[in-house]
C-alpha cells in the first residue's frame, strides 16, 4: 500500500520487540522516525513463535510471522507436541490456519499428544533488536494538557508523534495512569536425559509447564518453565522464585530427572484482561503494550496494525478488540490472569 504522509516525524520510546517493529516498518516507509531506548531490558536471544493460539491471536502471530521473513529475522522451525484436554474448536483453528495436526503417542514423551509441524518455531529476538539504529537516553514521556513531549535530561522536545512501547517499564516512563500491571516471568536451563527435547518443543498441560530447544542441535538441553506469577515492578532486584523446585518436580514427572542449570527472567505487562492494547493516551501519543509473556508471538502483528493506522490515518476496526479504550474504565486491584499463549 503507497502512502502520501511523508511529512511525520515520529519517536519511539522503548527498543523491544514492538519498539524495534515499528521502527524498520516505518523506515521501511520512508518515515522519519528515530529510536530512543531507556536501555531497561535485556531480551532473551530467542523466543518461541506459535500460532498455537486463540482467534484474533493467531491471525496477529500470522502478521508478526510475515514481518519475521520480510524483514530477514531468522526463524527456526520445530515440531511441537501439546498434551491435555484441548478444544476440538481450537484444535480446528489450527488446521484453518494451515497446521499439520496429528493425534499421536509419542514414546518418548510416553502420552498420547497433538503433534503440531508448521505451527511453532523459534525466532532470533536479539537479531531484531541488536539491527536496530537506537539513541540510548534515560527519557520519560511527559503530557501536558493532553499533548506528549519527550523529556531527557529534564529538557523537554517536541515530536509530531511518540509511541510508547517499552514493555514493563511503560507505565513508569509517562505521567499517565496505564490500564497494566508487572510481573516476573521466569525460566530455567535444564539438563534432561531425553535428548528429544532440544529438538522439540512441549506444551503441557497435564503437568502444567513448557518445553523449548535452546539451539536446536539436539543435545539435550531445553529451557523449561511456567511458575507462578511473581507480581513486581521492573526494578527490583533479587525477586524470589518460590515455586522453582515445585516446577522442576512438574517436569520431573513428564520428563524423567533433569538438572537445573542456570535460571534467568523478564519482566512482563499484564492488561486487565491479559490480552495486548494499543491507542492514544494524548493527542501525539500512542502506548502500544501489555503482550503478557507472548510479544514475539503477537507484538509485530499488532505493531503493524498500528502503523497501518497512523499511515493511513483511519481506524482499525476489524482488530478493534485489542484497543486501549476497552480499558476506560477498570480497577487497578486486577488480578493477573492466565498467559494468552496458554490454553
């Protein structure tokens, strides 16, 4: 699609995975358009993508999928096996989307499983947001009288346009009240004796956890996780993980005795109904977030449709549901909720 509004100037605060998105879509545009990123997260280098979702969901990973091969991301296919009691509609929704699916007793896994090809993969994160041209500042957004200015080093810059994509960290970057809360999302590097599992990936919801390839070699280690949520701002320090050796024995009976070797994290947004929002917070200022533990599946999906619509200049209605305005009225007392990713 050609447009004709070459004219904007637009910033973005966070360099993420939506962050970075919508930078090379709209330089892919002809936009001017610059980058700044507060430097606040450290990304994983990979991250699974699915289209092991729900409805709109899987129609967002599908757009995020496309923006992964225009844009050279790499992305390493695999085979995934889901086991528990599964929706035969959501089941459908997979076929619909072009999945090979098949019911299946794997032995290794010893249980019957849905075998997904074509459904999952992982994506090479840290190639997305190391490319990327940023300006690393401390900056905040700052609205006054409902237009947004830029403020670094307590000088405040005007900008045709800001968009606010930096995760966890959004709501403590802009003087405004955001419908989200944070938390810790959590892994861990596991040694297992079935060298299966880092060339396949697991979602399972008998024993409630997650399986992904490290490398994809092979050899058999895998990053294995699904605790419990750990409510908490992104700049605490030391979060404790109660639940890590409840979720090793999960595994344990799924997989046989593994080896925990090294546990890392991230903070995540969550939205009161844990599904991604997106829309103007001022009249220059658009907040793009709460991807909820699932942004590399969905988060360049939906940044393209935000581009979309500051391009053409016209509303989205069709992926009307992920917009902001649905939270115009909530409680800040929510309880975060179950991941979108998990069925």
């Amino acid at each position: 699609m050609a447009y004709q509004h070459y004219d904007l100037k637009i910033t973005i605060v966070g360099g993420g995975i939506v962050g970075s998105s919508i930078y090379r879509m709209l330089k892919k545009n002809g936009i001017e358009v610059r980058l700044i990123d507060p430097k606040v997260k450290r990304p994983f280098p990979s991250l699974i993508h699915s289209l092991l979702l729900k409805e709109k969901d899987i129609e967002l990973a599908k757009l995020s999928l496309n923006f992964y091969k225009k844009f050279n991301v790499p992305y390493y296919p695999f085979k995934s096996y889901t086991l528990g009691k599964i929706s035969p509609s959501i089941v459908d929704s997979w076929i619909s989307a072009g999945i090979n699916i098949n019911i299946k007793y794997v032995n290794w896994i010893d249980d019957e499983t849905i075998e997904a090809i074509g459904g999952d993969g992982l994506v090479s994160i840290g190639s997305l947001i190391r490319y990327t041209e940023k300006i690393v500042y401390h900056s905040n957004i700052f609205i006054n009288k409902g237009k947004g200015f830029i403020k670094i080093n307590d000088k405040l810059y005007e900008s045709n346009l800001i968009i606010l994509s930096a995760g966890a960290w959004s709501k403590y970057l802009v003087n405004v009240k955001l419908p989200v809360k944070t938390y810790y999302c959590w892994a861990s590097l596991f040694l297992s004796r079935k060298k299966e599992v880092g060339s396949n990936i697991i979602y399972d919801y008998v024993n409630n956890f997650y399986s992904r390839p490290v490398i994809g070699l092979g050899l058999p280690f895998a990053i294995m996780g699904d605790g419990k949520v750990i409510e908490a701002t992104p700049f605490q320090q030391n979060i404790c993980i109660e639940d890590k050796n409840e979720v090793s024995s999960r595994i344990s009976r799924r997989l046989g005795e593994v080896k925990e070797l090294y546990t890392s994290g991230n903070f995540c947004e969550a939205t009161p109904d844990m599904r991604p929002a997106y829309g103007k917070i001022a009249e220059n200022v658009y907040y793009i977030g709460g991807f909820n533990g699932y942004g590399a599946e969905v988060g360049p999906g939906l940044a393209n449709i935000l581009v979309e619509e500051i391009l053409s200049k016209k509303e989205d209605t069709y992926f009307k549901e992920y917009k902001l305005e649905r939270f115009n009225e909530y409680n800040d007392d929510f309880e975060i909720g179950q991941e979108p990713h998990e069925l």
